[in-house]
C-alpha cells in the first residue's frame, strides 16, 4: 500500500508527473524491500518488456487514435438523434460507443455538458448514468489498454473475457438505469 500512497504523494504535493513518480516508487520498492535483482527484478523486467506484450499495447493505442482521428466521435450526436428513445437513453448510447472509440476523457468533455443542460433538474442522477456508462465502455473495448494486457498477460483471448464480462456489465447497466 505504501508505494501507491508515495506515487500520490509525489504527484500531488511535488507536482511530479506520474512516470517519475512510480519509477521513485518503484526503486524505494525494490530497495527497501530487499528485492534480489537477478531472482526477482531482472525476470520481472524481462516479462514487463515481453514483445508481444509490447506489440498488444502498440496497436491498442494505434487503433483507439485512428478511430479518433476518423472524426467518429464527433459524428456519434448526428448518428443518435433520430431514434426513437427517450433523450437520457440517447445520451447514454453515444457516452457509451464514444467512449469505446474515443476514450472516457473525450466523451466526459464533449457530452457532460451537454448532457447535464438537458436534464437540468435530474444532474446528479444523469452524471451517474453516463459515468457509469463510461465504466461499463471501458469495461468492454477493445481500445482499452487493461483489456488488451489483461488478455496478453492470462494467456486468453479476448472473446473469452467478453464472455465473462458483458454478462456482468449487463447487469450493471441495469441497475444503474
């Protein structure tokens, strides 16, 4: 627990960016804890740096910038608005396949705003189902670097941990609507 605390630590109060940060706190980690570099750390960074390990990472970040350079995300209110759903639904649709192409961050800049406008007495309960919506996309793209690395890492497909996860999420979404 106390090298999550020191990353925070050194990001909010030495203003440190987050790469230097957890490299602080990975050397206290490793030095304070004794760690053998050839038994432990050497095959730690060995398997960190595995080339497809590498290459899954890549091209998950490859595809997530082209689809956003498509301009897809800034189409997503054009595709939505003619169905025939109530309005909030509609918000949590494009929140939801922006996020899977865009990004979390992206959709909360562009469709918050908008979204709270709308609804202006129901805002709180608005911003949960988007960001819960937001959390279920993350959950379920394949952009998302911890869906890729996770699949590397366990040695899985992804069709496998979908078939894990949509049930899940589903129900989810469920309760958050």
């Amino acid at each position: 627990l106390w090298p999550i605390i020191l990353i925070i630590v050194l990001i909010l109060g030495f203003q440190l960016e987050t790469l230097p940060a957890t490299l602080i706190a990975l050397l206290a980690l490793i030095f304070i804890g004794r760690y053998p570099m050839r038994a432990t750390v050497a095959p730690m960074v060995k398997k960190a740096f595995h080339p497809t390990m590498l290459a899954s990472t890549f091209f998950a970040m490859i595809f997530r910038e082209v689809l956003g350079a498509t301009g897809a995300v800034g189409r997503l209110p054009a595709l939505f608005e003619n169905l025939p759903i109530p309005l909030f639904l509609v918000f949590a649709i494009i929140f939801f396949v922006g996020t899977v192409v865009g990004g979390l961050q992206t959709m909360v800049t562009m469709i918050v705003p908008a979204a709270l406008a709308a609804f202006p007495t129901a805002q709180l309960p608005m911003l949960v189902l988007l960001m819960s919506t937001g959390h279920l996309a993350s959950q379920l793209s394949p952009t998302h670097i911890c869906i890729t690395l996770a699949a590397e890492y366990f040695h899985v497909g992804l069709g496998d941990i979908f078939k894990r996860t949509i049930p899940v999420a589903a129900i989810i979404f469920c309760i958050t609507v």
